[in-house]
C-alpha cells in the first residue's frame, strides 16, 4: 500500500496538472459514472492529502476522495489521453487548453467517492496527525502513544495514531532511533517520540521530492561504504526494510522478519536492544 509520502506527492501533482482550470472527468470502467458527470467540466480549486486519503475539490458539488488501497494506482501522461481499458479506469482525470494538456488514470482504489464537506471532516477527524501537514504536530500522536500498552511498531502503523506511516517509514525509523520495535508505547519518552517525529517529518518529506523513500544517511550510502547499491523492486536506500536475513549495514548482524499488525516487520536485534 502506498504510504502518505506518495499521497502528497499525488495532491501535488494534481494541483500542478489540474487546479485552477475546468477538468473533464469521465469513468470509462463506469464504477464513478454519475459522480463523474457531475464534477465533469467544473474547476479544480484544490487536491490535499492526510495520510493515505487524498481529497480533490470542486467547490460547486464536493470532494473526491480516493483511497488507494492495495492494488489502486495512477497512470499519468501528457498530451491527448488515448482510450483506455474500459474495464480498469475508475476516474480519467483531463485538460486542455491552449498551452498544455494532461491526464491522469485511476485504477483500482480501494475507494473513489465524491461526497461533501461535512463527510471530508468525518475522515480527518478520525485520522491521527500527519508529519507532512504543517498544521499537525506529534503532541496529539504522543498523548497515546504515551498511555498505550501496545508495541510502539503496531501504534506507528495505527492510522488513528499517525496518519501516513507505513510499513517501510515504521521499520526505518526504529532503527534510525535504535528503538526495539515492541517496546510498549508508554515506554517511549517524549524526547524520544519527539525524535521520531521530527525524523518521520524530514524522511516523508524528502519522500515527496524524489518520490521514493530513502533512509540512510550520507555515511551509510553505497557510495560512502563502498558497498553495492541494494537490488529491491521498492526502490530506494533503506537500513532493514524487506533485508531479513542480510546483514545490518551497522554492526553486521542478521536483519530479522516477524508478523506484526497485519504486516511484516524489519529490525536488527544487535542496533534495537530490549
């Protein structure tokens, strides 16, 4: 699943392509036929994202709001959009104007709904705080964090705690703190939450700009150790992420691989002591 990094990206790529400017908007799968003829033709005036919810608005009739899910995806492109599958395009996004033309295809989200303003409130409401949104901070996450029980690793992963993290951001960053990943959440203190946060804000971010999630740091690159850059179809420079059983480029030690909340989880025992 696409964590929030790849939703902002997504808002900021649609503002780009589409905001200011009447869209047409088709379903040629015919999923979101009528919702799609009614925003048909209106201006785009916003895209955002809360963790993984992204929300198009259209003052005269609403939002869209999409949620990819586990197999949705976007396929973008620019000059006149060719038909496509009618079978797999939810929402065709479309534009042209005197200077440039673009579309954008949606393929099986999870959700793709056009509702009001009240039912976007209801979403947000129920979301934790978000590292890329500049009006939420970690307090709120902490508040939680701080009373729970819980491993901290399943909190990172609980939407209603921090919106946007993922299984790759959640492993990455325990291992950049040295954190065990089933310390209990009232375990952790609040300069060391605060470290997460601040981590996960620059992380993420940096995330929005390359489009892809690197996490080690400059003295830990291939090119500084002189090691072979990792092979992974995720793409990108991690610490443990999907490497069980390879050695942690710290101290050497096997990665290990463990169920947790529904999804694998990578850490080195040696870096994360109990």
């Amino acid at each position: 699943m696409p964590e929030g990094h790849t939703i902002h990206r997504l808002a900021a790529d649609h503002r780009k392509a589409f905001a200011d400017r009447p869209v047409r908007a088709t379903s040629p799968q015919g999923k979101f036929s009528d919702s799609a003829a009614l925003i048909d033709g209106q201006v785009l005036e916003t895209a955002e994202a809360h963790g993984k919810h992204l929300f198009l608005g259209f003052a005269a009739t609403g939002w869209v709001h999409i949620h990819l899910g586990l197999f949705g995806k976007y396929t973008w492109g620019e000059g006149a959009a060719l038909p496509p599958p009618t079978d797999t395009v939810r929402l065709r996004l479309a534009t042209t104007n005197a200077s440039t033309s673009a579309y954008a295809d949606l393929r099986g989200p999870t959700t793709c709904a056009l509702i009001t303003d009240g039912e976007k409130q209801a979403i947000h409401d129920r979301l934790g705080p978000d590292p890329l949104r500049p009006e939420d901070d970690g307090g709120r996450a902490y508040a939680r964090v701080s009373r729970s029980r819980t491993s901290v690793a399943a909190l990172l992963m609980d939407q209603k705690v921090v919106a946007g993290v993922g299984n790759v951001y959640r492993a990455e960053v325990l291992f950049r703190h040295g954190i065990d990943p089933y310390r209990a959440g009232r375990d952790v203190t609040r300069r060391e939450w605060d470290a997460i946060w601040a981590d996960l804000v620059d992380l993420m971010r940096e995330g929005v700009r390359n489009n892809r999630i690197d996490t080690v740091r400059p003295e830990h690159t291939p090119e500084a150790m002189g090691r072979a850059p990792r092979v992974d179809d995720h793409g990108g420079e991690v610490y443990v992420y999907r490497s069980a059983d390879r050695p942690c480029l710290i101290c050497g030690g096997a990665i290990r691989t463990a169920d947790l909340a529904a999804r694998n989880l990578f850490w080195c025992p040696s870096c994360q002591q109990a």
